[in-house]
C-alpha cells in the first residue's frame, strides 16, 4: 500500500487528467483534519451555496479580540480536498515551534480545471465568487485582518497560475503572492504538462477560456503588466519551483517577466525536487517561513522591515558598482570623494508632517508634488493614497509650509478616481493669468474598483484646475483619450515637469512604456500648451530608450539654465546600469542632444530643483548613486549648472530625510527669507504601516557652516 502522503501527492499533484464533463461540485464534503472546519456560503453568482475549508489555530479560540492575517491557498487541477489536511497540518506545527505568527488558512473550492479565473461563457464565475463573495464572508464571519497588508494569495500549479493572477489583479486586496511551480505560464498554452495532454489541454481551453485570445487577456502575464505601477514597491511576491519539475523554464522566464518590468520578487530553484507541493515546501525550508512572518509583522523577524522603491534602488546600486568596468567605478568613486556630504536626516525640528502614515487602512501617504502662489508664502501639497495608488489628498498652507491644513472636500468627485502620482503646476497663460493645475497618469478602469459616478470622465493624464488660487477647482477632460495604448498621451506617469518657454507657452514632459504599463523600452516624450493649459501639442519624442544601448530613460526633469539660453533634462535611468541621464537643447526643446550619463552624485529618482540666488543648484531626489555613503535615502545636490554640463562632481550631497520602508519622490520651494522646503514621503516611524508626506525645512547658510566645519 502506497504512503498516505505519496497517495496525497498522487492525487493534488499528478499532471492534467481527463476529468469527465459533469456538473460543477460547488459544496464538497467536510473532512476529518484537526482545527479544520467547512464553511458554506451564498454564491449570487452561480445561485447556490459553495463551500470553502478553513484551518483556525488554536489560540483563536482563547480570545476574542485578536485579529489574524490571512493565507488563501489555492490548489492545482484535479481539486483541493485531499490537499488540505496535509497543507494545514503545515501550518499548524509552524505555528506551535513559533517559526510563523498564528494566521487562518482559506482553501477556496476552485473545482477541478477553473483556472482560478472566471469563465468567458459565464458558467464559472471563480474570479467573482473568490474576490467578490469568499473574501468578504471570511472577513464578516471571522476575526481577520481585513485589509490588503492581512493577507496572502498563494497556490500551486494551476493554483500558483490562480495566485499571480488575483494577487497581481487586486494588489489592493493582497499584500503577498506566493506563486509556487504556477501553470501554464506560456502565453500559447503549449508548456510541457499542456503538451503531454492535448485532449484535455483543448477541453480546458474551450470550457473555460473559449479560445486562446481571451486565456491571453487574462493570463498572469498579461495581467502583471497591466498593473506594474500598482504592484511596484506595494506586493511581496515569491515564485517558487522544483529544479525537477518540467514547470520549471516557464516560471524562470515568468521571473524574468517580472524583472523586466521592475516588480521585486525572488525566485528559487530547489534542488532534487518534481512538481510536488509538499516536497517544494520542505525544501524551501527556513526560507518558507520566513515568507510568512515578513508579511505579518510577528515573529522572529518582526523588526525586520522591508524597504520596496528604496531598497529596490539601493540593491541596483550595488549591482550597477559590482557590473561596472574599472575605469568607471574610479570615475564614480573620484566624483563621490569631491563631494563633501552632510547629513540633516536626525534633525526632526526641520520636519514638518503635512500627513501621518498609520496603521489604518488608507493612511498610506505617497508621491507629492507641491506648487507655490506668486506671494511665496501660499503653498499647496497633492498625494496618492497607496504606492502609485488612487489620488484624493490635497493640503494647503498659508505660512510658507510651516502648518497646512487638508482641503480634499473642496475637490471634483471624480479626482478621487485619478491615478498615480498627482502633479501639481502653477500655469500663466499669455495674457498673465494664473491658475493651477493638478494632472495624473490616467483615471481608474472599471476593474479597479472606481468609485461610481454617473457620466464620469475617463483617460489619460486627467486633470482638474483652480482659477482663484485654490479655493475652488473643476475637472475638465482628460488631455488623452480613453485607455488604449494607441492613445498619444498614453504614459506611465503624468507630466513629471513642466518649464515655461521663451515665447510664453509652456513644455511638459513624460515618459512611457511599450504598451499601457511599463513594459518594453521607456520613451520620454513632450507636449507644448499655448494657452495655459487647456489645450495641449500632439506628443513628440525627446528620448527614444531603444536607442540608448539598454538604458530605460523616465521621470524627466527639464529647467531652464541660468543664462536662459538652454534647457536641460535629469531624467531617471530605470535599468539602473549606472547614473542617471541628461540631455540639452538649445532651441527651446525643439531637438534635443543625445542623453548621456549625468554626474554621479545626481543618481536617483523622480529629481526636482531651484536655482539659489548665488547661481547654484538645489535638486532632490530619491538616491540611487552605486556606492553611495550617505546617511538617508532623501538626498539634495547643490552644484552649478556648469557641473552639470561637464560632468563635474558637483560641491554637496546632503542627506535630508530616512525611511523604514518606502519613500522620497519630492517637491522642492526657495522662500524669500531664503529657507528651503523639500517635501518628500517616507515611512517617518517604524511603527507606521503607511508613508507620511514630510517637508524639510533648511537654508544653504546652514549647509555652508556645517561644511565648512568639516575641513
């Protein structure tokens, strides 16, 4: 007689099987496993109960006020029954030795062959009845950390496939994906266990996808590119497989899917091991665990706490120093030694809050810009909710940044539905009106949950506008169509700056990727408006990334030198192969010179800058210099225009804010009594879950004498 596990595996795991054409078994048995209960629900959208399976540890029921983050395991083909006992005894001996915090485990039904996804005819419906009615069941009926930093998606098999594909379509839903030995991760349904079984490849494929164009709109692939912006820096994701398991190429080439489109994740091979769960899981050994504890925030690594966007900077940093060529690394590290580097990131009577990242859900602050009024003391300050998250905040400040005060009431309905990192601008148009402008990358699709608003505008680079200063604002149009990616305003971020040129008008700039999200080479681009605002140029090319030799160019800066004669362009390099770029134009953006690597100590994120009245530079940025040395991740250079057009060091690095987590895309204002505001986000307490927005208040006379003393 076989082991009870060997038959186990036998069973959850085995490559696709004929199963025969029958109705769908939507309540299955209740098992026999210890602190396993079946649970039944209603389902409107197939108009019957449907059962789940859910392990509860054992202190759940010593109290009654603890709250417990949440696993929803999804399993392969064949069905989840015999898979959970074995899964759930798992967890429940990890919890006992103290390697993981107590947590509940949800083993959804996902039938035999559904695909975790809902089926093109409608018969089906799995997305809808996991993300739309089993998720809020489990949260009402049960003590669960209802909020997306409590919970886990995690499968194996087609159960991994279902795991990338509701993890990366509801980032706001899911704080961790664990894709483990995913399938089919090809996009012509043809990998090996397909392959080994045509018949019931072409069965699953009719039955639940119809035809091959929509098992490609909706697959793993697809969907991770559609949604990068979220799931950048904002999802723990984990692709696990056996270096036996035939899976195995596909989900290294699903890995380097990921890669390509910046989202962080690992990726292991375990060595000696099949497609196989249990076997997988043993060998993934401590790191398994590990896994667990960082999403939940107990355990032994509790006060281990991740650093997305900034750590993602700081690792390809050191990559860049560690693939660079001698000659290159002895220019880098001469161009760091020039610089003398201050370090304000401890002086917490320079910081302003404007908003507190918290524990509560929401209380994510991320990505301001901040715009000042001709008075130079009324300031406003917008943000998204999330990493690349949904706008809605605005404060506004009446003492040069000193207090502010939020004003998101006074705002159109609809912004709440604009995407990803607010822009805000002070406009003249010809006639020497002012007016803000508030711009954002695109507006929220119906598949991420919008909030509901009859006749609403849709499309790129939305945009809502203030003609009395502030006080009041309308929407208008989007500049760009609806979302398609033939739309010539589509883009990844909204204009990233604007300058005004010599004629009055006025030139913003943005980049963009291969296709909606960020896939393919990045392209930066440029629009001209005329009239202040409302009507803008068809977008014109000012870098072409495919022609930069593997370099990604995005988040352009452009300003105009001191002379006025030129204008110059600090622009982001996304690869991170070594410093950021930088290109000029002598006609008013008209052509452009070839981007070229800018100055070392300038290599970072989404810069911003003024020009002091002495001439020199103060630009701020998230770091990113390979080999840095600085005290935070919030830097501001001080240089000259000269510098940065021949590449000279530069004269400070000054490190102005630290971060637990996230942070540091930022604004940055010259007050007449010459104090400078730098605005930034950052997860300011190691206690807060979400970003707070912070300004740094400093004068260069500080800087000055603080250097000084240094020699």
């Amino acid at each position: 007689m076989k082991h009870p596990l060997a038959l186990l595996t036998a069973l959850m795991l085995a490559p696709l099987v004929a199963f025969a054409q029958k109705a769908p078994a939507w309540v299955l048995p209740e098992i026999n496993a210890p602190r396993v209960q079946r649970v039944l629900f209603e389902s409107k959208a197939v108009g019957r109960q449907v059962s789940c399976h859910i392990f509860t540890p054992e202190v759940y029921e010593r109290g009654k006020e603890q709250r417990f983050p949440v696993v929803y395991w999804l399993h392969g083909t064949g069905g989840g029954l015999p898979g959970v006992a074995p899964v759930s005894a798992r967890f429940d001996a990890a919890i006992r030795e103290g390697k993981i915090p107590p947590m509940l485990v949800v083993f959804p039904n996902g039938l035999a062959t559904s695909m975790w996804c809902d089926a093109k005819d409608g018969s089906v419906p799995m997305e809808t009845i996991v993300i739309k009615e089993l998720i809020p069941h489990i949260d009402t009926t049960f003590r669960t950390i209802a909020k997306r930093e409590g919970r886990i998606v995690e499968g194996f098999s087609m159960g991994g496939y279902g795991a990338a594909r509701l993890g990366f379509k509801y980032p706001q839903l899911f704080g961790a994906v664990s894709v483990l030995a995913g399938g089919p991760l090809d996009l012509d349904f043809a990998g090996p266990r397909a392959t080994g079984n045509p018949a019931e490849r072409e069965r699953i494929l009719n039955s639940t996808f119809g035809d091959l164009d929509y098992y490609r709109a909706v697959h793993p692939i697809a969907v991770a590119q559609q949604q990068a912006e979220a799931l950048r820096g904002n999802v723990r994701v984990r692709i696990a497989v056996g270096a036996l398991d035939n899976t195995e190429p596909l989900n290294r080439a699903y890995s380097e899917h990921l890669k390509k489109l910046n989202i962080a994740h690992t990726f292991t091979v375990v060595p000696g091991v099949g497609h196989d769960t249990l076997a997988l899981l043993k060998g993934l050994s401590e790191t398994n665990w590990e896994f667990y504890r960082s999403l939940s925030g107990n355990g032994p690594t509790a006060n281990v706490v991740t650093k997305p966007e900034v750590a993602n900077a700081a690792k390809a940093a050191r990559r860049a120093w560690e693939s660079a060529p001698a000659e290159k690394k002895a220019l880098w590290q001469q161009q760091r030694e020039a610089l003398t580097h201050i370090d304000l990131s401890e002086d917490t009577k320079r910081q302003v809050i404007i908003a507190r990242g918290s524990p509560k859900p929401g209380e994510y602050h991320a990505h301001p810009t901040t715009a000042m009024l001709a008075d130079h003391k009324t300031m406003f300050c917008v943000w998204n909710l999330g990493h690349g998250g949904h706008a809605g905040p605005m404060a506004r400040s009446d003492d040069a940044g000193l207090t502010w005060t939020r004003i998101d009431d006074a705002l159109p309905p609809n912004y709440v539905n604009f995407k990803n990192c607010p822009s805000i601008y002070r406009i003249t148009d010809p006639q020497g009106k002012e007016r803000l402008w508030v711009f954002a990358a695109r507006t929220l699709t119906d598949k991420e949950n919008p909030k509901l608003i009859e006749g609403r505008h849709e499309g790129f680079m939305p945009r809502i506008v203030s003609e009395n200063d502030g006080k009041t604002w309308r929407e208008l149009p989007p500049i760009g169509g609806r979302i398609s990616k033939d739309d010539p305003f589509r883009n990844i971020m909204t204009f990233s700056s604007i300058v005004r040129l010599g004629d009055g008008s006025h030139l913003g700039m943005f980049h963009r990727g291969g296709s909606i999200g960020e896939g393919g080479t990045l392209q930066v681009l440029q629009s001209i408006t005329r009239d202040g605002g409302f009507t803008w140029s068809e977008p014109v090319m000012a870098c072409d990334g495919t022609k930069l030799d593997g370099k990604h160019p995005c988040e352009p800066y452009v300003f105009r030198s001191p002379d006025r004669n030129e204008l110059c362009c600090l622009m982001r390099e996304n690869r991170r192969s070594g410093t950021s770029l930088v290109m000029f134009s002598g006609d008013e953006g008209k052509t452009w010179s070839q981007a070229v690597d800018a100055p070392w100590g300038l290599t970072g994120d989404r810069h911003h800058g003024i020009t002091l009245p002495d001439g020199r530079m103060v630009i701020v940025f998230r770091n990113a210099s390979p080999q840095s040395k600085d005290k935070a991740g919030f830097i501001a250079w001080v240089g000259t225009y000269d510098d940065i057009k021949q590449g000279k060091p530069g004269q400070y690095r000054v490190s102005l804010l630290k971060t637990f987590k996230d942070g540091f895309y930022p604004g940055i204002h010259l007050l007449p009594d010459s104090t400078i505001v730098a605005t930034t986000y950052a997860n300011y307490r190691k206690e807060d879950v979400g970003c707070s927005i912070v300004s740094v208040r400093f004068k260069m006379s500080e800087v000055d004498a603080m250097a000084k003393a240094l020699k």
